[in-house]
C-alpha cells in the first residue's frame, strides 16, 4: 500500500489464481470500511451475519433481506463470488422456529416443513448469485462419545434434520455447491466425528459436495500435522474442502490476559512462520482446496476483539489494522510467487 491508500503490493488473488478463491467475511461496514482492500486482494466474501436465520428471518413469516443484499450487490459490483453462511445452526436461530402457535415446543413435521420453506426462500433468493451454501453448521459435539451436539434441532426432529437439510437446499438451487462446516475440525478426536457424519450423509444419498473446515487457529494450535492429516482423511471422502473462517489468534486459547496494547515481540514473525506452513500445505494439496476464506480481512476488525475475551485487542489476520501487509503475507506471497 502507498501513501494514498493504493494498494501496491501483489494481489491474494493473482498469487492464488492457479489453485483456490480467496475470501473474507464482511458485513455492512466493512465493506466501506475496507473497500479498497477488499476489492484489490480478494474474489470471494461470505456475510459475517447477514444471512444467518435469525437476520433474514427473524419471524415467522418476516424476512428481512436488506443487509444481505447490500453484502450481494457488492460482490456482484466487485465480480466477486459469495458463499453463503449458513442455513441450519444451533445459534443465532430465532426460538419462535421451535415452538408452534401456543408456544408449545414444536413438532417433527413442523419444524421440517419450516426448515424447508426458509431454506427454499433463502437459497432461492441468491440463486445464481451465490455459489455455495455451509447447509448445515456445528453440528458435531466437541467432548465424549456422543456424535451429535444436544440442540433444539436434535429433540424434535432427530438427527434426520440434516439430510433434509441438504436436500432442500439442492432443490432450491441444483446448482450450489453445498458444505458441512465446523470448528476444531484438526483435532483429531473431532475430525474422526465429522468424518463419520459425512460419510454416513453420502450414503444415505444426501448431496453434500464439501467440507468446510472454519480454521479459527492460534500460534499454539492445532500443529501443521494435524491439519495436514485432516485434509487427507476428509479428502478421501472424495470432496472438495475449503478453509471457511480462517484466522490465526495470537493467543492460546485458554491465555485469557487482556493488557496486551500492540503484539508483543517475536509474536507476528511466529505467525508469519505459521501462516507460511498453512499455505504451503494449501499449496500442495489445491487439487482439493478449492476455497480459502478468512474471518475478516484486516486486524481493525475481527470478532477475536471479542472472544473469547471482550474487548482485548487481537491481531490474527494477513494486514494490520491500517491495511498494510504483515509479515504474514510476505512470506506467503513469496511461497507463491515461487
Ligand atoms: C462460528 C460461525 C461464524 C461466526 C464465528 C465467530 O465459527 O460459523 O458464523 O459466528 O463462529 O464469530
């Protein structure tokens, strides 16, 4: 970047031309306040919040499309692509979906039956537009033995609001490419449970074409082993995978200090080292990468400034908070520029 806020330095997205998209999470204001970034380096974005169920249907029978759209019309101003994010999760979903008139708790074919009209509605709407759909998000329960998160979804309707999921988003656009997504998808214990759920979803017949492994990481975890060994157990499923929220925390994750003001030292160069051997892992196994999407663009906004500790300042993206190339980004664009 120069002194005029022209972006100089070379572009992701012709660095990465050649093996996947590169996206950012956005929202109504980032995309002004990061326009320029954003339109130079990347050609994907996913909506923050915008297009989860309770922003675009916050009562039954209500939509409210307009944040959403404004996130679309950009991409579309920018030749962007978008994914879109998500349609079935256990938060951010309004409670009047799992109760019926009398506020009793719903039932199976109700709540299914209004699964299905959202997600025809939703999808429907950016048909075309939006290339691919996170269908069904988090489902996967972090500890013990048990597969499947306890969750409003789970009780009423059983562990079949998945499939269906899937198979409502297909009918209302056959076109888009359509993702399972989670987090802690590297570590081993999980990554064997989200395995397990795909699979059983091909064979039940349920059209899932990918895998969205979120990447919310730190400088401490999980190791370049773990995910190395996590591409390959869900590629041989014979899908595509994308990074859908990738960032990398400067912070382990239970390190709960919060009078850090700048990085301390050392701490960007050990990310710039860890950014370096995630994308050369990206690099070598592009043929079934296909997207590559960080949470956020920039250190001036990230949801990290909030979680797990409110208000302490984190720096986990490529550009610092006035949008200059980090470290990071130097030594990734010098892997691919090779
Ligand atoms: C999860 C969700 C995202 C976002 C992040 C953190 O990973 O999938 O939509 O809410 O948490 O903000």
């Amino acid at each position: 970047m120069n002194s005029t806020g022209t972006h100089t330095e070379q572009a992701l997205k012709d660095l990465f031309a050649q093996h996947f998209r590169i996206g950012a999470a956005v929202n109504p204001r980032t995309i002004r306040s990061q326009e320029l970034l954003l339109a130079h380096h990347f050609n994907s974005i996913t909506a923050e919040n915008e297009m989860k169920f309770v922003s675009v249907h916050p009562e039954e029978g209500v939509y409210t499309f307009e944040d959403a759209d404004l996130l679309a019309d950009f991409a579309g101003r920018h030749q962007m692509a978008m994914r879109g994010h998500t349609l079935v999760w256990h938060n951010q979903t309004p409670d009047w979906l799992f109760e019926d008139s009398q506020g009793r708790p719903a039932g199976k074919a109700l709540l299914l039956e209004r699964l299905r009209s959202h997600i025809d509605t939703v999808v429907g709407r950016y048909k075309g537009r939006l290339y691919a759909w996170d269908v069904v998000n988090e489902v996967i329960a972090d500890e013990g033995d048990a597969l499947l998160r306890p969750s409003k979804w789970l009780d009423i309707a059983g562990p079949e609001f998945i499939a269906r999921a899937f198979e409502y988003a297909h009918d209302a656009d056959p076109e888009a490419l359509l993702f399972y997504n989670d987090y802690n998808e590297s570590h081993p214990a999980k990554r064997d449970k989200i395995y397990a759920l795909v699979k059983s979803l091909l064979e039940q017949g349920a059209p899932i074409h990918g895998i969205g492994l979120q990447a919310h990481w730190n400088l401490f975890d999980p190791s370049l082993d773990d995910i190395r060994a996590a591409i390959e157990k869900y590629a041989s499923l014979g899908l595509q995978l994308q990074l859908t929220e990738l960032d990398v925390s400067v912070f382990r994750f239970d390190d709960r200090r919060a009078d850090l003001t700048s990085p301390e030292p050392g701490m960007l160069e050990r990310q710039a080292e860890l950014y370096e051997g995630v994308f050369g892992l990206l690099k070598e196994y592009h043929d079934v990468i296909s997207g590559v999407t960080f949470w956020g663009a920039a250190d001036d906004y990230t949801w990290l400034d909030g979680f797990p500790v409110r208000g302490r300042k984190n720096w986990p993206m490529l550009f610092d908070a006035q949008h200059r190339p980090k470290p990071a980004y130097d030594r990734i664009a010098a892997l691919f520029a090779e």
